[in-house]
C-alpha cells in the first residue's frame, strides 16, 4: 500500500527535557510526597546520566535486543544465563522418585509439580525478611498437555474415562508453593520443605464474602454453601498487600458438561452447553468408580434439589481465590467479592494507608470486559503480614465496578451493585455469580480479550494487556463474523496475512495493551483518562496497523502476562499463535517472548485514525525503551514473572513447550536433562512445563 491512512499529527518521540521534568516532578510530586527539590535532583539527574543509579526512574533498558528464534531453547541477552528450577513433575517430598517423564508415574500428583506454569510469585522466607536468596514460590498450574502426561496420552473404555488418570488430572491442575534457596551453586527448590504444598482441584477450600451461603451454591457437597473442593485453571494471579498470593480461576467453564434438560441462560453465559463439551472437558465425571468429587463435573440436574445433585457446582468456581503461603495448613479462600467469570488474575494499585485499596481484574474471554474492585475498609499498614485474616477485611467487602472506555478517551468505572438503577433485576448475590450478566446490564465495554494487568508504581497508571480477538470466528470489526464494532478502547481489525484493513479481515490478530489514570491519582476514582499504551504488530505491517512502529529489536504479537517491577520497568509476555508461523507476505515468525519497556504515561502521544476509528496511542517506543529480552521454546507460551528484592534474580515461567505436538512428533524437546534452559532440547524426550531461574553473570540487576 502507498498511502497511509493514519492520522498522525504529533508523533513526535523526543520530547522536550523540560516536559520530561515537569512530568516527573508532577508525578513524583503526587505519589511520593516528595519535596519538589529532591523530585528536580533525582529528574536532572536522569537526563544527565541516562540509567538512573539513584532510585529514580531508569531512561533506558541495559541489554542489547534479543533477536526472534524458532529455536528449542531459551534466548537471552549475552551474559544472562537461566536454569530451569522447578519443571512437570519433579518431586516435592523426600523419597520421591525423580520424574520418569514418560506416563509412568502415578499415584503421587498431590506431591510433584503441576502442569502448565502461569502466574507466580515470590515470597521473601521468613516472612518479612525481604530475603533475596530464600523465599516462597507459589506457581500456579493452570492446564495439562494431557499427552505428554500420560504413557499413551489420555484414555477411554467405552467413554468413560479410568479413574486414576482423572485424578492425576486433577492433582496436576492448581497451585504450588515451593521453598526455594540460593546457594553456591545457584537456586534449588528444598523438596523436603515442610513449606512446600500442592493446592489441586479436589483440595478443600472455604467460600468466603458475600455471597456464602448463598442458595446458588448449594451442592450436595456443599449443603450450607460455605465450603468447597478445589481451584481449577489457575491462569494469571495478584499478590496481595498483606503478603499473600491470589490465583485466577480462568477457564473452569470447559471443564463442565450439561444435558439439555439442564441447560440455562445463565451457564451459557459463561460458555457452558449441553450443544457442546467445553475445550478442556476430559470426561472427569464419566469414570465407573467415581465419587462426588469427579461427579460434580457434569451439572445435570437428576436429584430432588441443589442439595442432591450438582447443578450447582459450576458456581464455586470463576473466582479470585486467597492462598497464605507461609501457612499451608491455612484453607485457601474464593473472595466472592471481587466477582465470578474468565479472572485472569488480580493485580493491586499500591496500598496508602487510610486509603481503600484497589484491585484491578479481566475478563479473558472475547468482547468480556475489565473490573475494578474497591475496598471498604481502608488500609491499615499493621496489616502487613495479616495472612488470611486481613484477607477476610479486605476482600470481602467492598464495591466492584465494571470499566467503560469512551470515545473521546475518558471512563467511568460503573458500579455492579443493587444501587444502580441498571441492575434492578438482580439481587446482590446474583451481581457476583452471574457478573457477566450485571456487567452487560450495567454497560461496560467489551474488550479484545482482557489479559494481565499491573499498576505501575512510579505512575500509579494501570496497564492492561488486550491479548487479541482473532482466533475465532467471534473476532471483533467486521470480519470474522462478529457484529460488535469497533471502538476507540479496541480499533484494530486487519487481515492476518497482509496487515491490511480493507482485505479479508480476522481481527485484532495482534492484541494491544491500554492504559488509564485515575481521576486525581485516588484508586476509588469512578472516572479516569486512558491511551493505547502500544500495538501490537509485526514490524512487516503497514504503518496503520505498525501503529506503535515496532522494529525487528521489538516487534510481537499477543501481549498476556505483564508485570511493572518496583523500578518502573514493564515485563511484557506473549501467548501467541499469530507470529509463530510465516505469512505469505512474511517469512519472518519466532517462539513466543517477553519483552522489558521503560513506558511513559497516559496521554504522551498522539490521537491517531485507523482507517475510520479514532484512537489515542502512548508516545512511540525506541529500541531503548522497549525491546525483546527473551525468547521461548516452541509451542510455549511464556507467562509468569518476578524478581527477588534486589532484582539480580528472576523467576519466568515457559509454559507448556511443544502444546501442538503428537505422541510421534513432540514439537519441543525442551528442557534438556541439563537443566540449562538455554540448552537445545534433546530429540525423544518429552517436554515439561517449567520456571527458570535467570541471573547475569557479572551478577547485576536484571534488565539495567
Ligand atoms: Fe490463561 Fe488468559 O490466559
Ligand atoms: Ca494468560
Ligand atoms: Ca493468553
Ligand atoms: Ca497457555
């Protein structure tokens, strides 16, 4: 194409140093309280040296970008090196056989490492010390590459599943919490710990906030609706300000199944039909020998009540679920508060003492929206390390809201409460079991599939990936089938091959990432300003779909897990299957990645039309502030990430390697028996679901 229909009247990406200072200042000025002196030092000092040394906030990343790699390991930046620390399988008590990798094992899933790796994080051991060489790792395992886990991948006998491959499918499904230290010869995970605990889908919970109790989720597990068995897809996750760790419950729904005499408005909802199993169905409920804990698994109504059969049992799940670390003999918490749908995971603005605190949350599933939560009671920083306790007075009341986002680049945070005139039809509890439907009430904006969220410390902004709306025939704009416009939030809808918007469409093929101020800095704002931090694109794209104009040093695609670290530094991860193979028009293609980005704030960059949308995108990256720092292994997605307190080490999770492969053609090999991940995988052998472990090797801060 010749022309470029993108509007594109102040692009510039060099501003002024005193617009830089001032932004500074008034940032610093607002969220820190600093003395307008010290805010001009540490901003002079900035421009001066570049890499700020002295707490201030860093103009450029210190790593030469990693190039893209269809290769059978881990790519990083020369004098980074990575060992996989935790992978499928491996054992977490003493006397546990080491991982046979090849189906053998069973019986003992309650006590090995679960599948699938996604959000994570660590926790300094002791509790409060701040340790950078001791902690807690809580990893959650959200699905299986069924496959790989069983000796001949998974089986039936006239459709009914055995019993123990359905259990070892549960138990490889929930949430670790390792104990891991650092030693001479690096970090290892201590498999004798009495820490170390697997949280799976049949282990008992509690349900917690309002809607305990509730007549919805009466089972006959369940009689008095206050306890529960498990937590199943744990996706993305949240760390609260009280030390513990929160875990998304994100596609539970295709676990399910349902017959047609049981069908409902309000399961369909949620994508649960007796037309079709859900896609990650396995027959759970279907073995000959099993008990209720398999059985709840298929929600046909056959008894005389909720308290006989399970028609209830898909309301215990769709939830944000509390897990203390530190106490593995403490039952993990649903906080019904914060809603029930696709979480992807729960991310906190930062806590202010006597202020509400903020959790910000997605929806992952296409044209699903993003929800805040506010607390009623305001923070008290004695509550620091108040385990699960301070859990119950934080998260279980307080007002949840879902996000609309106008075309003229304001929201309004509208309230899912019985208050709101647009929700006279539903009671309270309704609100937070069926909230999808409250929010479509209510008004929000659909979104293009709500990933990660993180609130950026030095800003206060909050960051949202928006993975993409292409793989299906759901896709957002007018091609794909789908009837929902789009809007300034979501303009893009492009064909995949071309990057053209007047082919064939599929789509936003290659996601976004958005962002907001709140109005006067105050997490409980009802109205905020936001932009279109970055595009997603191949750098091969025209300029009106490149509309970040992303280079070779940069250029991605499906932006998912994403995490801004304590020195402003925004870790951006992919899932992606859209830059994995070539084009006609490309031949480039690459594993999935992450990137690191030095991003500024709302409104630094320009209004911009793509083809007839208007939209407003963030002031455009340099190879400096946004670049590629890893690349993963084939058919991974890479997704969870966090660093120890003095950010020389850094925890990345490569989730599973080879998803598209057979039983006669593995795709991945990776990791190799080396336990180096930056190794080639060894041809034959299966691959494993793992965390990394990344460290430079003249022993520096990681990304500087
Ligand atoms: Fe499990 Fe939305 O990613
Ligand atoms: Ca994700
Ligand atoms: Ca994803
Ligand atoms: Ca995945």
């Amino acid at each position: 194409m010749s022309h470029h229909p993108v509007e594109d009247s102040n692009r510039s990406d060099n501003p002024q140093f005193s617009s830089i200072v001032e932004s500074l200042i008034s940032r610093r000025g607002l969220l820190r309280g600093s003395a307008s002196a010290v805010a001009l030092g540490a901003a002079s000092g900035l421009l001066l040296s570049g890499c700020s040394d002295d707490g201030g906030e860093p103009r450029r990343l210190g790593f030469a970008p990693v190039a893209k790699s269809l290769e059978d390991r881990v790519a990083l930046p020369a004098g980074y090196s990575a060992r996989v620390l935790y992978a499928l399988g491996d054992p977490l008590a003493a006397g546990l056989a080491e991982y046979a990798n090849d189906g053998s094992d069973d019986g003992n899933w309650d006590r090995r490492a679960g599948d699938h790796h996604d959000g994570m994080a660590y926790f300094p051991f002791p509790k409060g010390s701040g340790s950078a060489t001791e902690g807690l790792l809580a990893v959650n395992h959200e699905a299986l590459t069924d496959i790989y886990l069983h000796a001949n991948g998974p089986t039936s006998i006239q459709g009914r599943r055995p019993l123990a491959e359905v259990v070892k499918e549960q138990h490889a499904h929930g949430v670790s919490v390792i104990k891991i230290a650092k030693s001479a010869n690096g970090w290892a995970v201590d498999r004798g710990a009495a820490q170390n605990k697997r949280w799976h889908v049949n282990s008992p919970m509690q349900i917690s906030g309002p809607v305990a109790g509730s007549p919805l989720l009466v089972t006959k597990l369940s009689p008095d609706a206050t306890t529960t068995h498990g937590t199943l897809n744990n996706c993305g996750h949240g760390v609260t300000p009280w030390g513990s760790f929160l875990t998304g419950e994100e596609n539970w729904f295709a676990y399910f199944t349902v017959d047609a005499a049981s069908d409902t408005p309000e399961l369909a909802r949620y994508g649960i039909k007796s037309s079709a199993p859900g896609f990650n169905y396995r027959g759970w409920d279907t073995p000959l020998m099993a008990g209720d804990l398999q059985k709840r698994f298929n929600l046909a109504q056959t008894g005389a009540s909720a308290a006989t059969d399970f028609r209830n049992a898909a309301h215990h799940f769709g939830y944000v679920v509390e897990i203390d670390p530190y106490d593995p003999t403490a039952t993990p918490k649903k906080r019904t508060a914060l809603g029930r749908f696709s979480h992807e995971g729960a991310w906190f603005a930062p806590a202010v003492a006597g202020k509400p605190l903020a959790v910000y949350m997605g929806d992952d599933a296409r044209n699903e929206y993003i929800y805040k939560f506010v607390s009623a009671a305001n923070w008290d920083p004695a509550d620091a390390n108040g385990g699960l306790a301070a859990g119950d007075k934080y998260l279980d009341a307080g007002t949840l809201y879902v996000a609309r986002f106008d075309e003229d680049g304001s929201g309004t945070w509208i309230p899912l409460t019985t208050s709101n005139p647009a929700l006279a039809a539903f009671s309270a509890d309704e609100i937070l079991i069926h909230t999808r439907k409250a929010a479509d009430a209510a008004g929000g904006t659909k979104m293009d599939r709500p990933e990660w969220g993180t609130v950026h410390p030095l800003t206060g902004e909050v960051y949202v990936t928006l993975t993409n709306s292409s793989s299906s025939s759901s896709g957002r704009g007018q091609g794909g089938g789908s009837s929902q416009p789009l809007d300034a939030a979501n303009p893009r809808c492009y064909d995949a091959d071309t990057g053209s918007l007047t082919d064939s469409v599929n789509g936003n093929v290659n996601g976004h990432i958005i962002r907001w101020r709140e109005a006067n800095g105050s997490v409980a704002a009802t109205r905020f300003r936001w932009d279109i931090y970055l595009f997603g694109s191949r750098a091969s794209y025209p300029a009106n779909v490149n509309v970040s104009r992303l280079t070779d040093d940069n250029d991605f695609s499906s932006p998912d897990g994403l995490w801004c670290d304590a020195r402003g530094v925004l870790w951006i991860q992919t899932d992606d299957g859209a830059y994995t193979r070539p084009t006609a028009n490309d031949p480039k293609a690459t594993n999935c990645m992450m990137l690191a980005a030095l991003p500024g704030s709302v409104g630094d960059g320009a209004t911009v039309t793509i083809g007839t949308q208007k939209t407003y995108v963030g002031a455009l990256p340099r190879s400096e502030t946004l670049a590629r720092f890893l690349v993963g292994v084939p058919g991974c997605e890479i997704t969870g990430v966090d660093l120890t307190p003095d950010y020389r080490t850094m925890f990345v999770n490569i989730q599973h390697p080879g998803e598209n492969g057979s039983l006669t053609d593995f795709e991945s090999n990776w990791p190799n028996a080396s336990r180096n991940a930056l190794d080639l995988g060894t041809p034959g052998v299966r691959p494993r679901s793992a965390t990394i472990v990344i460290t430079r090797d003249d022993g520096g801060e990681i990304g500087l």
